[in-house]
C-alpha cells in the first residue's frame, strides 16, 4: 500500500494524471476488497478500517 501510495504522490509531481488516476483506483479496489478484523494504520493514518469486529460476529453467531 505505500508504494502505491508512493506511486501516486510520485506521478502528481511529475503532472502524469493518467498514471495518477489508474494507481488511485487501484488504491480503492484494495481497500474495497480487503478484509481485516484489525485497523490498518500506516505511519499513525488509518489507511484501511477493520471490516469485522470479531467480538460482535462470535456474539451473533452463538444466539
């Protein structure tokens, strides 16, 4: 995830907004598509948030 973000930051500078758009949808396919039961933070930044919260799953599960 930080190299694509790296990518991005990388290709703005140098004005290439097609290489811009196709890395930031493919940023947000990855955090669509991705499935965590933990927060994914990156240097303090929450980048992706848990999906499942285990606790309330194992609750529902057993009544």
């Amino acid at each position: 995830m930080e190299s694509i973000n790296k990518m991005i930051s990388k290709a703005f500078m140098s004005r290439d907004f097609d290489t811009v758009r196709i890395a930031q949808k493919a940023l947000s396919d990855i955090k669509l598509n991705t499935i965590t039961m933990k927060d994914y933070q990156e240097n303090g930044r929450l980048k992706i948030r848990k999906s499942i919260d285990y606790g309330y799953a194992h609750t529902i599960h057993k009544s």
